[in-house]
C-alpha cells in the first residue's frame, strides 16, 4: 500500500504547500513523500509515491484531483474513436517524473530498504478512463465490454502495451519489486475476469516479471476468485481481509508468496485489538518465508501515527519470535 | 432482489404520485407495487414490495430517504446511552403497514406464485444505524465494534431479537419464504464476521427457520467466506457474480440450495451476451432443483423492460430444458 499519507502529519504540511499532482510531479518532492514513512517507521520496505492514473495522462486522458472528491477524467473514454485516439508515448519521456522519482529515491535509500514501483492494472485504469472517475459499481465500463467487445479489447490491449512499458523503464530506473494494482477486479464475475481482463493483465505481469524483480499482483474483493488471480500472473498474490490467509494460501498453492492481509479499519481499534489480529495473521501465514504483512487495502486517512508505530513493532516481534 | 423499481414505466407512473416512503407505508400501494412485476414477467415468486429500514425507524431511528441519494438516518447511532434509548415495540404494531401488505398481496396472488417476506440482517442495519446512512465502506461501523465490543454487542442483541419478531410476524401474516439481506457482510473479514456478526444472524436465521417457511441467506462480496454465511444459516444462501455456482456449492455442500448469481450488468448487455451468460449459470446449477435463478444483486435503473423479460424467458426455456 502507498504509506505516505494524511495520517502523518510530516504529509499533511507539504500537502498544505503543494497538491497531490504536484507532490507526484516534482521528483524531488515525490522522494520526500516516499522517505517520510521510511523515516518514521521501521519499514521493511519503500514504495515510491506516486498515483496509478499518471499513465492514463501520458495517454491523453485529462485528469483533475479535487480534494476528497477523489479523480475525475474531464474526457472520459465511450466510443471506438476514443479509444482509437489514445496516444502510447514512451514512458521514458511522458513519465520521466515518475523514473527520475525513482532513481532519486534509490540514491537516497542508499540499500536500506529496497524500493517498490508499481502501476495501475488495465482493468483498474480502463474504469476509470470508462466512468470518468472513481465508481463504486463500475456498469459503464462492464456495458462497453457487453456491448462492444472489440473497443473493450483494443482499450485493453493498448493499456497493457503501455502499462508493461511503463512497468518495463521504472526497473531500468532503479524499481527493485513491482506491485501491479487491480483494484477494482473484484467488481467482475470469474467468468468475465477470465475472457475480458486476464489475458492483459497476464501480458502486463509477464512483461514485469521477465524483467527479473518480484512482482506482487494485487486485488481487492477477488476472495471468490483469487484461483484465478494467482494463475493469471505475479510472484506475490495479495489478498484483502475478506479471506483467511491460510485458506487463501491452500487455494493458491504454496508456490506463489502473499501478501496482506489486514482490515485497515483494525487500526482505528485499540491496541489489544490491532495486537491479537495482526498476530492472528502471522499465525495464520505459520511463519512461512513468503509472507509479506501487509494491510487489505490503503491506509485510512484518521488512522493516528502511534497506532501505525505500534503494528510495525507487533508485526516485527510477532515474526522473529 | 426487489423486482419492482425505476426499470419499469408502470413503477415510474407511481413514483410520480408518491414518494417512496407512501409506498411502503401504504399497504394498497405495496400490493400494487409487489404485484406489477408479476403482471408483467413471467416469474416464479413475489417479494414484498418494502425496504429494510423500517425496523430500524420503529426502534427510534429517524430515517429519512432523499432521492437519487439514499437514505439518511438523523440521529445516528455512536455510543452506549444511544443504543440503551433504542425501543423494540411489537412488530405487529409498529411495522403493521407491511404485515398488512403481506396480508393483501396473498389474497391478490390467489396462490399464483408464492410470496416472500424479507428484512435486513442485524449487521447491515448496524451499519446504516451507525454510518447515518450508506456507506461504501463502514468504518465508523468497525471502529464501534473493536472499540467498544460491549456497546456492538447489546446493539447486535437488539436488532436480532426485533428482527427475528418481524420475521415471524410476517410468517403469521402470509410469507411463504423469508429472506434475510445481510448486503454488507462482505466489507468484514471472516474472523470479524465470526465474532461480532455470525451469532446474530444465527439467531435471526434460527427463529426464522423454526416457522417452517424456508429461508434465504444473502448476502454480496462473500465468495470468501461462503462457507461461513452457510454454516451461519439459512435453507438457501444467495451468492453474488463473484463467484462461480458450481464451485460456491462445492464450497458450502449440496445440502443447501442456491440462490444466483447473474452481474445485475449483464441486463445492460446485447441479448445475445445475456443469453450465453445466463445459460452458463444454469450448466453451472447443472439443473439442480435447488437451484433458484436470481441476480446476485439489485436490478439497476436503467435495465431495459424487454431484456428482463428476455431473461425471464431464457431461463425458463434453459431450465426445463
């Protein structure tokens, strides 16, 4: 999950300086966002700051953050010609902001953590390029599907090229794993998920993992279907809290490591609480080299600094012990 | 899912007239509304026209429903002495206008299809009580529950036992099947679901199964616990898109009926898309009798009259095939 946020109040003032589009813009900036939590926490690892709708930007969508509104894309995709006027630049020039992030990052990190990239799946992207933002029950995009295959997968096919591009130059950068984010596939059946979004998302996850790094594929909501997320591709499959670790790990096979998979909402608890669960996941991974403790989903923006502090310490002693 | 709704001219014709609530409250216009699907598809049981805050409002919740926005609860629920000031007056009373409709709506179907009452499940209403309304993601909900478990429980306790009243009631009334919509179930994981859920809705399910009429359990985003919801209880367990029929009855064991699963946005497509996923539901059931076709959630607004029709009528070809 992005670790930066504004549950830290070091986020909170350069956010009263700068907006979000600026932050991820100005490398320089950027850096400091990722550092921020290496600094406060004893964090196993970094993942740059950045957002996943950058490269819907490159392509030629025009994206606007409103606060606590969430994005909005002013010229969402609808139509064959749309997708038709899609642009795949090279990501070495359209997102040089986020590579050059990256090559900052490294430098500063100086081998102490490594450093994770990441980017938005082509499912997760084209809803947002479809609805025009962020939605609950993503129907525009499932009707476009429905109704016009062949725009749906000519979308799909130009989002993966440049998502795997893209994924391609952040591990020239300097990128040491690479997490791909699909969102919103829990909105999708299995069948639907195996015929309309599979086939790209394992394009883009073969394309980062031929690359060398550890490759992490993310969902949320997929606790139906996540048989079908660990073939589709990824050395790492992370699951939400809507399914048992251990059982997840039984459906998957032990050949793929996890990561997760606590309810961000446990750390708005009290600290009993957020001790006997996180600990009831370490449990449940049994100590296995291939967990990764991670939270289901982002970090709630009320959630308080010393909460975070003390699950990083929980977490740490639970897995030496 | 509640079949009457925007979808259809003659529901919109009412709504022109009268707001939701004077539907519901009205139990000739809860007839009118339960009868006008049955008028116009072929379908093969009714659902009381009704919604599942009304016991929350005979507890002494303020609701109030704005179109286009859902419904807004006034004096939302956040601490102890809140949950200690909630009534529990005698379903036969205070919910009289939806035992009457039930009344009605029998006399009217004249043994045509049976008629299903309906109420939500302790944990949804919670939420709703809790948020003051929809919430996408219930976080003030879990923050109730890890932070106070004595005040969530003697809410849960609450809510169950007014709950399992109505149920009855209805039974007493004229439902011929019960259903027990617990729509927010999946934003828990299964340990929460476990502690702080599972025995209320055991309760609920119970008292409802002990009338003798069978009893649906649904639910959405649970594919990763469906095991539990079945084991939770309930004749039948509903299951949403999420996840694959045959593999769901593996899952929770054939001596449990199904209730499923077409995406709600599957109406939105070309016949042709509708008809292929609706019969790959059916191979899935493999033509069990216990299987009950559904949508795995509410229709949506703008389904077309014609494809609902189209789907009743696949189904049925598909089913007696």
């Amino acid at each position: 999950m992005r670790q930066a946020g504004r549950y830290m109040e070091a986020y909170r003032r350069l956010r009263e300086r700068y907006t979000m589009v600026q932050l991820v813009k100005t490398p320089e900036l950027a850096v400091e966002v990722t550092l921020q939590p290496i600094r406060a926490f004893d964090l196993d690892a970094a993942i740059i700051y950045s957002d996943i709708l950058p490269p819907l930007e490159a392509m030629g969508l025009q994206v606007e953050f409103i606060d606590g509104e969430g994005p909005i894309i002013c010229n969402p995709l609808r139509r064959q010609t749309d997708v038709e006027a899609l642009r795949e630049p090279d990501p070495r020039e359209s997102l040089h902001f986020v590579l050059q992030a990256i090559r900052l990052a490294r430098r500063e990190l100086d081998g102490h953590v490594p450093l994770i990239g990441f980017a938005g799946a082509p499912f997760t992207l084209a809803t947002y390029a479809i609805e025009g933002g962020s939605a609950r029950n993503p129907i525009l995009t499932k009707a476009l599907m429905y109704r016009e295959p062949q725009t749906w997968h000519t979308l799909m096919e130009r989002l993966a090229r440049f998502i795997g591009h893209y994924l391609q130059a952040q591990v020239e950068a300097g990128a040491q794993a690479l997490q791909l984010f699909d969102s919103w596939a829990g909105a999708l059946s299995p069948s639907d998920y195996e015929y309309f979004v599979a086939p790209y998302s394992r394009y883009v996850l073969q394309t980062a993992q031929a690359t060398g790094v550890p490759v992490i594929h993310f969902s949320t909501g997929t606790g139906g279907m996540i048989e079908q997320i660990a073939t589709t591709g990824g050395n790492v499959i992370a699951v939400d809290w809507r399914v048992q670790l251990d059982e997840a790990w039984q459906r998957i096979g032990y050949t793929h490591a996890i990561q997760g998979n606590l309810d961000p909402a446990v750390l708005l608890g009290p600290p009993e609480e957020l001790a006997r669960q996180a600990i009831g996941i370490l449990k449940q991974a049994g100590n296995r080299p291939g967990h990764i403790f991670n939270l289901g989903h982002g970090i709630l923006p009320q959630t308080s600094f010393e909460a975070v502090a003390y699950l990083v310490d929980v977490v740490h002693r639970g897995s030496r012990r």
